[in-house]
C-alpha cells in the first residue's frame, strides 16, 4: 500500500512537471501583415494592362541591346552567385527533410580487453569455462557488427514546419534571383541608352566645334578688315579650344560607359554594338501601369519578402514545439564474440530498442529566448514585408510622374533648340553686317550646344524612365 501511494505521489509530480514545461510565455507581441494598397496609382486612370507581363525580349525590341542582355544573363558574375545560393538553399531543405525519418548507421568493430586478474571481472572470467573445458580467452577478444538506428518521433511536427521553413526560404532566395534579373536588365538597358546619349553628344560638339571654327575664320577676316579687335578672335579661339578639349572628357565617359556594360555582359572591355538609328528617333516604350494590386504577384522583391514573412512564422511553430516533451526512439541488431567463428552464431545475436521522452522543466532560459526571438523576427519581416510594398508603390508613382513631366520637358527643350538654332543664323548676318556684337554671336552659340546637350539627356532620360517603370511594375524576370 505504501509503494502504491509513493507510485501515485511520484507520477503525479512527473504530470505537474510536464505541464509546468508545456507552459508557453504569455507576454508577446502578434501583429499580422497589411496587403492593402491604393485601388490606382496616382493621377492614373485605372488599367488593368500591364507592362510587367511581358517579357523583356517583347518589351527591348533593339536587337544590339537584346543581345547584350541575353549575354549578360548567361555571364554575370554576380547573378551566378545568386543561382549557387540557391543550390545552397536547396541542400539545406534535403538536410532538413532528412531530420524527420529515421538515421540509421552500420557498424563493425573488433578490440581487446584485458582485465586484472585479481579484479571482480578478472577472478570471475578466471573460473569461468566457456563449454567443458573451454576457458575464457584472457585476454578476451571482441568482434561485433550490426545495423543502429536513431529516430525522433515528430509529434508536435517540428521538424516537418523547420523543413517547410527551409522550403519557403529556398522558394526566397529564387525570388532574389529574379529581382536580380530584373535590375540587371534594366541596368544594361540604362546603361546602353547612355551610351548612345554620349555618342549623340559627341557627334553633336564634333559638328558645333566646326560651326564655331568658321566663325573663328569670320572673325580673323573681320580683324584684319578693322571691324573687331584682337580680343573678339582670343575669345572665338579659346570657345573652340574649350570644346576641343570637351570632346576627350566625352570620349573617356564612353569608354566607361561601355566597360560598365562589359562588366555586367560579364566580358572583358571591348567595343559594344549600337542601334545605327538616330537616337532622337527612339521612341519610349507605351507602358501599362496596371493596378497596384498587381505589384503583390508581379514584384520579385514583394514575393521574396512574402516567403521570408511566412518562413518566420513557421519558425515561431518550431519555436513553440521546443516546449513540449520530444521522444526519442533508438535500437540496434547485430552480433557479438569472442571468436570470428562464433560471430554469426545464433547465441552471438544482439538487439536492444529503447524510448526516451525528455522534456525541459528547469532553467528554460535558452528556449525561451529562441521562441521570443523567433517572434521578433516574424513582426520584422511584417515590417519588412509592408515597407517593401509601399517602396514598390512609391517607385511605380515616382516615374510614371517622371514619364509624364520628361515628355512635357522634351517637347519645350526641342522647341529651345529649335529657336537658338535659328538664332545662331541670325546672330551670324547680323554680325556680318556690323549690327550685332561678336558676344552675342559666341553666347548665342555656346546656348545653343548647351540646349542640344541639354535635350539628348532630357531624351536619355526619357528612355530610362520607361526602362525604370516596367523594373519598377516587376518586369523583367517572367
């Protein structure tokens, strides 16, 4: 009776105990995500076209620029170290698929032992006969092989939710990747219209460095005929020399602008082959914005942050999980002698099986900690996850206002150059009949190159505005 009740008081207290370590930390913080966007962008009428579905091989129709892009893809470095994190991300949900069943090892050994002969074991082994008149072998000798296994059953599923955790990072690295894609080809892209923006610009100071060296001839004939002073021909001569000296500036920014190019082709420097059309002739691309909706499914960064976001909640799961009792199943078969002989013998059999259930009672401290970590990180990637919505909103927003204002730009910059081309004209006859100053012709001039380099960057900025939306909507990657 008195064994009963110490039985009763004894399991009684193991089941206090497991409660007590079953009990979860109260004091934390649950926030949930917000999907929600604006139903349009602003001043936009509402589209359901979009960009970002295209490929980017419908939406660059230039074939130098699509070929440079599909270079680039096959080349780069940097994104060919993303695709092996991805490798990586891949390995670690197979090493977390294999926690969950079963390891089992084979094992074969053989050793000897030899113990004093004045000991327990040793006089015992010493009047021990194996069969009649078979002794003990001293020393003895000890061969053994057999097939062991470990096994921790998952009841509270916390190794199948770190798997599924694992999977969902794995699905974010592949969406890492494509906004990876995404930046690169828009970067290329970029980077080409640049470059023929520089060639313009050039060929553009090449043809105003001969205008003005005519006019430097006209002032010398105008010196020498005593209508102007030495000074108009100093001040002619050192506009020619400054833009002279401006074209080798230009010079080196084209061929870092083609290196640059090379890099991301992931090539060594050499020549990049452009568009023979002129590139005031280039067209913005029509970009359908869409909804904002659409930034949820279209976005790579929006969908990377989303996986990570749903990651982290299964780690909370895992988290939890570490509070409740784990069991652990391990067993063994083989066999066991003295002698190789006797090795395989029926009476050599060896098996053992064994269920251990642990769980944590004192000093919790460690798990606590990774559960109110594994918390925090969730309301992070909430935080993370909102604020890449709302920058990839803002992104969209800022250029498609950009598209709008670059297009109202260029129209009243094309008609700037426009009028100072005519004025160059007129400036020259009226300097010819003496009616107007030599300044006004060279200030006239010196305008009229600025505005026609003012113009090709407006254009420039112009076709990387519409390169930048369709990045900016998602495309790219599809």
């Amino acid at each position: 009776m008195r064994n009963k009740r110490i039985f009763n008081s004894v399991a009684i207290s193991c089941v206090i105990l497991l409660v007590t370590a079953c009990t979860l930390p109260s004091n934390l913080v649950h926030r949930g995500e917000n999907k929600n966007v604006p139903e349009r962008y602003n001043y936009n009428l509402q589209d359901s076209l979009n960009s970002a579905k295209l490929q980017w091989k419908q939406f660059f129709t230039d074939s130098n620029l699509v070929a440079l892009i599909d270079t680039a893809l096959r080349n780069n470095q940097e994104l060919n170290i993303i695709l092996q994190e991805i490798n990586i991300a891949r390995n670690e949900v197979r090493a977390r698929k294999g926690e969950y069943l079963p390891f089992v090892t084979m094992n074969g050994g053989a050793g000897v032992e030899k113990v004093g002969r004045y000991t327990t074991t040793g006089s015992s082994e010493a009047t021990t006969e194996i069969k009649d008149g078979v002794k003990t072998p001293d020393p003895v000798p000890n061969y053994m092989v057999g097939a062991f296994a470990t096994w921790e059953v998952d009841i509270w599923r916390k190794l199948r939710n770190a798997k599924k955790a694992a999977m969902l990072r794995y699905l974010g690295t592949i969406e890492g990747k494509n906004f990876m894609v995404t930046n690169l080809i828009s970067e290329i892209a970029s980077s080409y219209y640049e470059l023929m923006a520089l060639d313009n610009q050039l060929e553009i100071l090449i043809r105003n460095i001969e205008i003005q060296q005519n006019a430097l001839e006209i002032v010398k004939l105008e010196k020498l005929a005593a209508k102007v002073t030495e000074l108009a021909v100093r001040k002619f001569e050192a506009e020619v020399l400054k833009n002279q000296s401006r074209q080798f500036a230009i010079r080196q920014k084209i061929i870092e602008t083609e290196n640059r190019i090379n890099f991301l082709a992931g090539r060594f420097p050499q020549r990049v082959s452009r568009s023979s059309q002129t590139f005031f002739e280039l067209l913005p691309d029509t970009i359908h914005a869409g909804l904002p909706a659409q930034l949820l499914e279209n976005r790579p960064d929006i969908r990377e942050a989303e996986q990570q976001l749903a990651a982290s909640k299964i780690d909370i799961k895992v988290a939890k999980a570490n509070f409740y009792p784990s069991l652990r199943i391990t067993g063994g078969v083989g066999y066991q002698a003295f002698n190789p002989q006797f090795l395989f013998n029926g009476e050599s059999l060896l098996y053992s099986i064994a269920g251990d259930l642990m769980a944590p009672l004192v000093n919790r401290n460690a798990i606590k900690a990774f559960y109110y970590s594994a918390n925090s990180k969730q309301i992070q990637n909430v935080y993370n996850y909102e604020q890449t919505i709302l920058r990839a909103y803002i992104e969209v927003s800022n250029q498609l206002s950009n598209i709008d204002n670059l297009r109202k730009s260029y129209f009243l910059k094309t008609r700037q150059v426009e009028a100072l081309t005519k004025s160059i004209e007129i400036s020259t006859g009226l300097f010819k009949s003496a009616r107007a100053d030599y300044m006004e012709v060279l200030m006239t001039q010196r305008d009229a190159l600025e505005a026609r380099f003012e113009l090709i960057e407006t254009k420039m900025e112009q076709m990387n505005a519409g390169v930048n939306v369709y990045r900016s909507l998602g495309g790219g990657w599809k």
